[in-house]
C-alpha cells in the first residue's frame, strides 16, 4: 500500500479539494476491469458515471482513436472537417432527429440547450425579451457552471458561487400538476432528466415524462431532456424517454458515453427549424466536432448499435436487480432503477452508503455513493452474467 499511499499524497497535495474519492489508485484497465498501482482487481461499477457504458478501452473505439490521431486531430470551426458528418449523421439517425450541434462535455450541452431553448422562444414563441423562463425540476443535476447550479436544490451546489443566474422556476420531480401550475405565457422549455441518477437514482411516477409531453405541447413548450448519464443504452432502451409511448422530447442532451469513456463528446440534438435558429456567432466550441471527437463518438455509436448494448442493459439489468431482490438485508431499504442504472438506498441505521463501498472495494469492486444513503451500481453495459452474479455475491457478503 506505500505506492499507493505515496501517490495520493502527492495527487492531494497539488490539486484542489473538490472530490473525495475513494483511496484506490487505478493504473490500467479494460473491458469491466481496472487494477491498481498494486496489481489489485476491481469490478468497476461506477463507469466513469456511465461514460464507460461500451467498457474501458473497446478495442474499435481505441482504434478510431489512434487512427485518427496519426491523421488530423483540431480544425477548429474556422474550417470544415471530414470527419464532422458522418459522426452526426449517424447521430441524428440513432436519435430520429434532423440536426445536432457537437459540444465537449456534458454541462456544455445542457448550457447549449439552456441557450437554444430561449432563442426559440425570443424567435419563435414571441416571448419578450430578456422575459424567458425554463422549468426544472428540485434534486435535478444537469451541471455545475454558474448558471447551472444556480438552479440547483442542492445547497451545496449552490452556496459561495451567486449571484444565481435569474429565469428558472423549480418543481417537483414527477408531479405534473405542479408542471402545468408553473408554466407562463413566458415559459420557453421544461427541462428535466428521465431518472435523476445523481440525485440517488430517483424513478419518476410511471408515464409521467409522457404526460409532460403533453403539457408541454399543450402549452406550446419545449421539452428538454437530459439524457447524458441515462442515454445511449443504460436503462435498457436506446434512450431512457423509449420506456413511454409519447414522450419524445423538442431536444435531446447527450454526453458521457457518446465519447466511449476515451474522450469528452456531447451533443444537442434537435429539429431543423430549432437548430437551424443558430447564426454565425450565436454560439460556438473550439474543440466541438473536432475531427478526433468525431472519429470517436462515431465508433462509439457504433459499438452500441452492432454490439446491441443497451438489448444487453435490458437483460442483464434484470438479472442483476432480481439477484439483488433476493439478498434480503435489513440494511437495504430499497433497490430502483431501471436496466444496468441501480440504486441500493441504505437504511439509515445501517450506515451510510460510503461504508459499503468501502468494504466493497476490499472485495476488489468499485462503487461510489451519492447523496450520504444511496449506492450507485452502473457497471459497463458489456458486463456478462457470471461477473454480474460474482457482483451479488460480493453484495451479499458486506450486507450480511
């Protein structure tokens, strides 16, 4: 353990302190495994937050990358790219959607739908000026720019960083009544995520992102939804909204496994007559849609589709939360997710969720709490079922 010990010292003692990450130093990895500077093994249950969903180091998204970096890795904007177009071609395919605008990072995306959304509504809907407003919903977690986690329920998320950016209003996840109350003739979009993943893995009431749908079309509303940890396969479905007839969203947020856990790639995805309002200089990424991103998010769409991952995520899903069904500890106070995105609620006088993982991590596998009680489970969607059940047995042991 002195290597170990030796290199956390010296990460702590130069970075800031703004995670707490469990003390395993990772060296190496691929496919559902990761070892550590000591040559432990682990299960990596966590996935870089579903960024991993195709596994670490997919020997074709790999290769796209080194393939493309031998090649031509930024442009910039300034100039085209031959890479660009068949990354959202394909893109826009998968999704049913005529355009998408590439970005880097996931909060880059949902401030780039946060800007769209109040150009159509300036544009499109008539709202005044400077007058637009965009609900969401209390425990959501779309980013942490300034205006992003100005609209925040999390005190943390929020304290030392106002003034708060005005033009949000926030409700209840999963209550449509309290959907329909807050819109005014200036609402411009409703954003919200399918399953609110870091907030403990919360499932929403069944149907309720279709009646949102209808709210918002009734309204003359878009519906903005967050895809970036529950897309691209997680829950078991292509996109996490495919769960509900009729709930297909005005824009969709993708990031996180767009990039096949090798590089940061997100998109906005969207109409013609939504993305076509962007002019020369409305908004804009140097590293957006560069070549190397392109080559990537392009294989990594494709692993997902020819691999079948998220037909895996629905099989493998169930398997896994029947299994954890059966464990039957007092300690768990409720399982919920939906596919290969779990979440283990403890009870409150068993501890805190980070105890677990910790002697989870002793049995040589990775997880990570969320919000003190809540033990977050997303392995790699290429997970197989002998290493999911060598997962509930491991449950088992440090719930027992």
């Amino acid at each position: 353990m002195t290597r170990t010990a030796d290199i956390i010292r010296e990460t702590e003692a130069v970075t800031a302190r703004n995670y707490a990450p469990l003390p395993v130093v990772i060296a190496r990895a691929e496919g559902v495994w990761v070892w550590d500077v000591d040559g432990q093994r682990y299960l990596d249950c966590v996935s870089g937050y579903s960024s991993l969903n195709q596994g670490h180091r997919h020997p074709r998204i790999v290769a796209a990358l080194m393939e493309q970096a031998e090649r031509l890795t930024l442009t910039s904007r300034a100039f085209h790219n031959d890479r660009m177009g068949p990354f959202l071609n394909r893109l826009c395919r998968l999704c049913g959607m005529d355009m998408a605008l590439p970005m880097n990072t996931g909060t880059e995306a949902v401030e780039t739908s946060i800007k769209l959304a109040r150009l159509w509504g300036y544009r499109s809907k008539g709202i005044p000026d400077n007058k637009a407003d965009i609900v969401a919903c209390r425990n959501n977690f779309h980013g942490r720019t300034t205006t992003l986690v100005g609209f925040s329920s999390e005190p943390q998320y929020r304290d030392g960083f106002g003034p708060h950016t005005p033009g949000f209003t926030l409700v209840d996840f999963g209550d449509p009544e309290a959907l329909a109350a807050a819109i005014t003739p200036n609402t411009a979009a409703f954003l919200v995520e399918p399953i609110q993943a870091e907030a403990g893995v919360l499932m929403p009431p069944e149907g309720f992102l279709a009646e949102a749908r209808r709210i918002c079309s009734a309204n003359d509303v878009l519906l903005v939804l967050d895809e970036i940890q529950t897309g691209l396969g997680r829950t078991g479905k292509l996109f996490a909204y495919e769960h509900e007839a009729g709930a297909r969203p005005d824009i969709l947020i993708l990031g996180k496994a767009l990039g096949g856990g090798v590089y940061p790639v997100s998109a906005v995805v969207a109409s013609a007559d939504l993305l076509g309002l962007f002019r020369p200089g409305d908004h804009g990424s140097t590293f957006g849609g560069n070549p190397l991103a392109a080559a990537v998010g392009e294989a990594a769409l494709a692993v997902i589709e020819e691999e079948a991952l998220a037909e895996r995520a629905a099989e493998l899903g169930a398997h896994l939360h029947d299994a954890l069904d059966a464990i039957r500890s007092p300690a768990i106070r409720e399982i919920r997710g939906r596919g290969l995105l779990l979440g283990i609620e403890i009870a409150d006088e068993a501890g805190t969720a980070l105890g677990y993982c910790s002697r989870l991590a002793e049995r040589g596998v990775l997880t990570k709490d969320t919000h003190a009680q809540v033990m977050r489970l997303t392995p790699p969607l290429t997970i197989g079922k002998p290493e999911l059940d060598w997962l509930v047995e491991q449950l088992a042991a440090v719930f027992a």
